[in-house]
C-alpha cells in the first residue's frame, strides 16, 4: 500500500509539473510572432505608402507612417520627433518642390519579433525654382507592427549626391 501511494504522489506530482509547464503556451491574448514573410509584406506596403505620399505631396498620408514617438534624424535638418513634427516638416519643406518622387533599394531586412531593421539606398527626385533634381542617398529605418499594418519609429538618412537633370 505504501508503495502503491508513493508512487501516485510522484505520479501526481509529475502531472502537476508538466501541466502548469504548460500553462504559458495556453494563455489568452498572447499572439503568436509575424512570420518574416508576413513582416516583409507589411514593410513593402509601408515603403510603398511612403513613396505615394511622396509621389501626391500628403504630408498627413506621410505623417501617418510613423509612430507617435518616431525619431527622424537626416544631417541637413534638425531632428524630427513625433508624427506631428514629420507631417509639419513635410509640410514645409514640400511646399516649394513640385514633380516628387521617392524609390527605395531595400539592401537587407532584419526581421526580429517586435521589429524590423531595413538598411537601403534611396532615390528622391524633386522639381524646384532651380530645375529638375535627383538626390542619391542611404538610410537605415526601424519599423514596428501597429494594429493597422507597420510603422517607422526610427529613420537616419543622408544624401549621398544631388545632381540635376
């Protein structure tokens, strides 16, 4: 009898173990982490709204791409914070530029479970007062999931070359 109970308790024991092992895998409201061809996806729609917002000159369409606490670091400018200072910067610094477009190289992707780091070279073209221009440049940009699609939260770009056309 003795060895019948004491091996019910290990084996009870046992149970126990396992099942609140367990329990995390079955909690509520966890969600599973994108795959990275999901993340992907959702990074080229973003790149491809960006170059849009470019393309009708909607600073609040570009505004929109970011988080609300999204930092935008480019040598030429001082640093940009938050969604509202991207939408104002774009604002004023588009008011002057006519015939804008914006193409994005992607040079490699970084997809992590919470975000995804994009390196990559650009090419803005822009009509202004002096003529037609196509600015060169790199850039490195942070992007986060949002209920809605993807973010960027973080963005540090220069220009490599400006000529004109």
């Amino acid at each position: 009898m003795h060895f019948i109970r004491h091996r019910s308790l290990h084996w009870l024991r046992r149970a126990t173990a396992v099942s609140l092992l367990s329990l995390p895998a079955c909690a509520p409201g966890r969600q599973p982490a994108q795959s990275a061809r999901d993340a992907n996806a959702g990074v080229d729609s973003l790149n491809a709204r960006l170059s849009k917002a470019y393309r009708d000159r909607d600073p609040v369409a570009y505004g929109r791409l970011f988080t609300d606490s999204a930092v935008f670091e480019w040598p030429a400018f001082a640093t940009v914070r938050g969604r509202a200072g991207l939408e104002a910067m774009a604002r004023e610094n588009w008011a002057s530029l006519a015939d804008m477009d914006l193409e994005l190289d992607v040079a490699q992707r970084r997809v992590a479970p919470d975000h995804v780091t994009e390196f990559g070279a650009f090419q803005q073209t822009y009509r202004d007062t002096s003529g037609k221009h196509v600015e060169y440049g790199r850039y490195v940009a942070v992007l986060v999931p949002a209920s809605d699609g993807w973010r960027m939260d973080r963005f540090f770009g220069f220009s490599d070359s400006t000529s004109k056309r």
